[in-house]
C-alpha cells in the first residue's frame, strides 16, 4: 500500500491534485516534502498535530521532510476559514513565537538521520530582503486575480458585504506559493501538504 493510500485509508486527505502521478513520484524515489505552520501563538496546538506525524511518516517512508514557520506569512495571517482579520502582532511576538515553534517540532521529527533529515525554515529569511517591486515584479506577474478569488477563503469574504478580505489578506496566497518556489529551488521540494 502506497503512503497516500495508508493516508486516504486513515482520513487524512481531503484533496490532491494528480493523485496517481503523486503516488509514481513519491514511489520512485526520496523526495522532500514540506508544511507550513504560521506562528499565531506561542506554542504548536492539537491542530497542528495531524500534520507534524504525517510529516514524520514521509520521513520514515525514506523523505525529507521540511518544517516551514511562516515568520512572514505569520505577519499577515491566513484568511482560511475566518470571517475577519487576523489582528496584526507585534514584530517580536511573532518572532519569539517563531522560535518556540522551531523548538517544539525538534520533538517530533528527527534531524540527524542523514540525507532525510528534517530541516526547520523560516519564510522570514527570503522575505525581509524583497522589496515591493522586487516581489510584484518577480512574483505577482504569476497570479491571475480571477483565479485567486475563486478561492473559498476568498470568494466567501468578497462576497459579504459586512466582511470582506484586505489585499494583506488576498496577498497571502502569494506569498504562500512564494515559499514553494523557494523551497523548491533550494531543496529540491516537489511536495506541500497543509494541514
């Protein structure tokens, strides 16, 4: 039995996309695979559980799984499944929150078992340097508006009038697909999972 079907067999994905090629990729080789946890508190929560063992699976399935704290989307705030903003941290909050996440994820992955060691990033750290232009230029010539607000998160804030969503907001998105591309590019990441 393949990983992702132990995974569908056990109720831990709602959606894949190319599930078959998805299965062939993962099967011909180790591959690196990474989950975002944005620093909204102090501490991981029960939420974040599912996706720290899925994560240790890969690992012990031979893959090398990558823990992104999201230092900068943290900043921002995810719209998914919220009717209102995030309200904004304090730039130090969210950094001291930062750290206590890397910390507590060192107990659940190993990051000392040789080439599929677990690896903790910071989106932070290729964000703070880009500037505005630099990010729309490189980036945001990649989105199509009309696709993004047929999101769920997005399409159901735009269309409350007592609600709708900030460009912070929309940005995130973007910015969460950023982190993919980069990871990609410095770790050869072909696989994201959400949690």
């Amino acid at each position: 039995m393949s990983l992702i079907d132990n995974f569908k067999e056990l109720g831990l994905i709602a959606q894949t996309s190319v599930e078959q090629e998805l299965i062939a990729h993962l099967e011909s080789g180790s591959r690196t695979v990474y989950c975002g946890f944005d620093p909204t508190a102090d501490s991981l929560h029960i939420g974040n559980l599912v996706p720290l063992l899925a994560l240790r699976r890969f690992q012990l399935a031979g893959h090398r799984p990558i823990l992104l704290v999201g230092g900068a989307t943290g900043m921002i705030g995810d719209p998914g499944g919220r009717d209102s903003e995030r309200e904004f941290q304090p730039l130090d909050v969210v950094a001291r929150q930062t750290d206590s996440i890397q910390q507590q994820a060192k107990r659940y992955l190993d990051f000392e078992c040789g080439e599929n060691s677990a690896i903790v990033v910071n989106n932070m750290d290729w964000t703070r340097g880009l500037s505005t232009i630099d990010f729309l230029r490189r980036v945001g010539k990649h989105f199509s508006v009309n696709s993004m607000i047929q999101k769920e998160s997005v399409r159901r804030r735009v269309e409350d009038p007592e609600q709708g969503i900030s460009y912070t907001e929309f940005s995130y998105m973007v910015l969460q697909s950023f982190d993919f591309v980069v990871l990609n590019e410095r770790y050869d990441c072909s696989i994201q999972m959400g949690g």
